[in-house]
C-alpha cells in the first residue's frame, strides 16, 4: 500500500495543504486574482506554517507509485524546445502586431479556461483568439461601444482589479526572501512539539475470519510480506509486501493508529476493523519524528511569507482609510418592516 494511494490514509492536512498553498504562491507572484476578502478571511499566524510542516510526509515514508503495476515505462520525452522572444512578431492585424508577449499574457488571464491540447495547439488556439481580439474591439470602438457608462464602469473595475494584483504580486516579490524565509523556518521549528511516528506493515483483508487466517500463518513462521502478498486485498501489496513508511497518529483511520501505536517492535496485532475492511497489523519502529529540512518546506514558508505580506498590505491599506458601508435600500413592504435597523452613527461601518 503507497502512503498516497491508499484509502487508508485519513490524512488532515492541519488548516492548510500543499495543493492550496502552491496555488497560491502560483497567483500571487504571477499577478493572480487575490481579493481584499479572501485575504481577509483569517489573520495568520506561525501556529499556520507548523501545521502544513507537520503536515509533511515523514522522512522514509512509503514513496507514491509512479505507474500502474505492469504498465509500459513512459516515453522519453523530448527535449524542450528553445523559448521564444518575448518581442517575437507571431501575426500582424491590418498591421498591429500580435507579439509572444501578448499570446504570454493571454495564456496566464485564460488558464484554466484553454483547451486540454498540446502547447502547440494551445498556442495556435491563444493567438486566434487576439485575432478576434482586435477584430472585435475595432469593430466596438466603430460603434462607440466604448462611450457608454456601462463600459467605463467595466474598464474602470478591471483597471482597478489589476492594479491590486500588481500591488499583492509586488508586495510578495519583496516579502520572499532567502533570509525572511530562513529566520521563519527557525521560528517554527523551535515552536514544533516532538512527535512520535512509528513504521509499520500491514494485511487488509474483507472480513476477520481471514485477518485471523492470516495471524495463523504468521505465527507459524510464514514471512509477513509473503502473506500479505497472497492474502491483502491492498493493490500495492504484492509489491510492497504492506509496508507502510513512517506515519504519525492522525495520518491513519483513528482505529488502525490506536492499535499501531499500542504495538512494541515486532508485536503483531489482533484483527482490527476500519471502513476499509479487516487489517492485521506488525509494528516494526517507533521513534520521535525528525524535523523537515528547509528545502523539504522551502515552497511552503514563500508561500506564507507571501501570503501575510499580501494580508497585513491590505489590514494596513483599509486603517488607513475612512470605510462607510450601508445596508441597500428595502424593495417592498415587508421587507422595510424586516430590514434591520442602521446603527445611530448614519450606518457606517469598518
């Protein structure tokens, strides 16, 4: 069973996760869309950073499977191709040039949103598409289409909204340095708690007559990982003979890591019960987790220095400024009789 594969992980990634955390480095240094309300959502704190380093997989934990078993090695791929100049003239409109710099641009703001082709095609695809860019905002200028009050409202919020993406990616940029970044790993390593983790193996079967039967052969003498190699109903059993890595209590179903951590070296477990099925467990080591080297969270502490920089930009940006909401107007009856009432200073809140 691989550490990342199997069901059996009941990992929580404590408040935050790596997925989530590269994302955002990825937009706030690349300009992505980072509002004022999402970076609002909670004040962070160090006690933030050491749950996603406690989060980590351990050292000599079981590595993820790079294939199917039996699957055809990968081709080799080839070699990259060169990259283009940025002031590369890829395509003229009535003699506007279109450059790599614009199909660049226009590949980070659609992202998501291209099509699922090769980089080739993606390209070919991003450069018609400012084709019709141009195309189409000529022909919108030609109908004064960009005189209405409609259309000032709308360039006026996307100006808006991409000044304060410059602003949260230079803020960043200036936040992420090898010395910021060095002195916050120190801070959080010296409030880390020491951690026991044990290594162990493991037989899933699907009901306890045969976690029972499997017991039997082990204490006959049969070697665990022959065992769980006809028996385990794990696919990666056969291959890693149900081994597991290191783990800590609460990357496991609670039920499995009760009876892991009660095992000495070498103990083999009564049968015990998880949503996944009948487990015989052998405890193999236990020690006190070690501390992830700065490289291993390097991603992780940008990510957070990047990221409190971005809040404490905003926290500032709005004490400094005179805020006033209001509650909207009522549209009916009923609802100026529910409407709450605004507050004796006018309804201005910050």
């Amino acid at each position: 069973m691989q550490m990342q594969d199997q069901p059996l992980m009941n990992v929580r990634l404590r408040r935050s996760a790596r997925p989530a955390v590269l994302a955002l480095v990825a937009a706030s240094l690349l300009g992505g869309s980072l509002l004022a309300g999402p970076l609002l959502a909670k004040d962070p704190a160090r006690g933030d950073l050491s749950g996603v380093i406690r989060s980590m997989p351990s050292r000599g934990a079981a590595p993820a499977a790079t294939s199917a078993p039996g699957a055809a090695a990968p081709a080799t791929a080839a070699p990259a191709a060169a990259p283009v100049p940025d002031d590369t003239v890829l395509a003229r409109v009535d003699g506007a040039p279109i450059t790599q710099r614009d199909v660049r641009l226009a590949m980070e703001d659609l992202a998501d949103r291209l099509p699922r082709v090769s980089e080739e095609n993606r390209q070919d695809y991003v450069l018609s598409y400012l084709i019709d860019l141009q195309l189409g905002s000529r022909a919108a200028v030609a109908e004064k289409l960009d005189t209405t009050p409609e259309f000032e409202r709308k360039a006026a919020y996307n100006r808006n909204k991409l000044l304060l993406d410059e602003l949260l990616a230079h803020e960043a940029r200036k936040a992420v340095t090898p010395e910021a970044a060095q002195k916050t790993y120190q801070q959080t390593l010296r409030d880390l708690k020491p951690e026991e983790e044990v290594r162990a193996r493991h037989i899933l079967v699907d009901t306890e007559a045969n976690a029972k039967a499997a017991i039997a052969r082990l204490k006959a003498g049969e070697d665990f990982a022959r065992v769980a190699a006809d028996m385990s109903t794990d696919p990666g059993a056969a291959k890693s003979g149900g081994e597991l890595g290191w783990f800590t209590r609460d990357r496991m179903a609670p039920e499995f890591s009760e009876a892991a951590f009660r095992l000495k070296p070498g103990e083999i477990s009564a049968p015990v019960k998880t949503q996944f099925g009948w487990h015989v467990i052998q405890l193999e080591e236990r020690r006190t987790r070690p501390a992830p080297s700065f490289d291993e969270v390097k991603p992780e502490v940008e990510a957070y220095l990047a990221r409190k920089a971005q809040q404490d930009l905003v926290l500032n940006l709005r004490s400094k400024a005179k805020i006033e909401r209001f509650a909207p107007p009522a549209t009916s009856k009923d609802e100026a009789q529910t409407a709450p009432k605004p507050p004796a200073n006018g309804g201005a809140k910050r």
